[in-house]
C-alpha cells in the first residue's frame, strides 16, 4: 500500500527525473568508451589520475581517494591496481601514520593523463556542454552543487 503522506512527483518532476538518470547513465557510458578506444583506459581510472594530478604532490591517502571519487576503499583499492600495473600510480607508505598508503602519481601517469585530457574534454563538450546554453550551465552547476553540498 502507499503512504498518503508521500510527496509523489508531479508529471514534470517524473520526466526530469527520469531524463536525468537516462542522460547520466548515457553520458558516462560514452566518456567510457571514449576513453576505452582512444586511450585504453577506463574513465573510473582517468577520474583517478585526474584527482591525483590534482593533489599536492600528485599524492592522496586512499581513504581520501575513495572519498574524493565517491566510490568505496575497496573499489579504490583495486582500480589502484590497475593503475600500479600500468605504471602510472605507486603506493607509498604515509609517513605520519604507518597504517596509512598513499597513492601516487607517476610521470608516466601525468603522460596518460596529458595524453588521455583532450579527447575527453571534446567529448563531454560534443554530448553536454556544446547541447547547452550558457543560462543553461549555470542552472545546472547552481542545481548539482547544491546537491553536491546537500549529501556532502
């Protein structure tokens, strides 16, 4: 049975919903793919080089990695894998606390990365940006952080 005190979404609220999860869904899939056949490399692991790269010294605890891709320590911990197997990431120990590993990124990595950047960046342009407004953008960067900093 349904709850009467349910806010259910109205007809606009439904379609927004659902064009938003089929957009993202859609989105992702093609930056994957993108990534996949003009770099070998997935965008999950090119979301991590980014973050990295990002870094102070290009380095980040795990914890904070996984924290930084909203993703789990686990998952994190074997896309790193992947990452130190291609030689663009090394663990290192954290040394102010001996539990601790960070990731770090390698000048190799910096090269995929570099490599990697610009078919990326036309991609999301082609299938989001370039598709937008520019009042358009700032409804969604307004929405997004909004959202962002509501879960956060």
């Amino acid at each position: 049975m349904f709850m009467t005190d349910t806010r259910w979404l109205d007809d606009d609220e439904q379609e927004a919903w659902r064009a938003y999860l089929d957009a993202t869904r859609l989105l992702l899939h093609t930056l994957d793919r993108q990534l996949a056949h003009d770099e070998g490399i997935s965008f999950t692991d090119f979301e991590l080089l980014v973050v990295l790269s990002e870094s102070p010294g290009g380095r980040l605890r795990m914890s904070e990695l996984a924290d930084a891709v909203t993703t789990t320590r686990s998952g994190v911990t074997r896309a790193i894998t992947r990452l130190v197997d291609a030689g663009w990431v090394v663990r290192a120990e954290c040394e102010d606390d001996r539990r601790g590993t960070l990731a770090e990124l390698t000048g190799a990595g910096r090269d995929k990365l570099s490599s990697a950047s610009p078919g990326h960046v036309k991609a999301v342009r082609a299938n989001m940006f370039d598709l937008m407004k520019p009042e358009d953008v700032m409804a969604l960067k307004n929405t997004y952080s909004a959202m962002r900093a509501h879960m956060t």
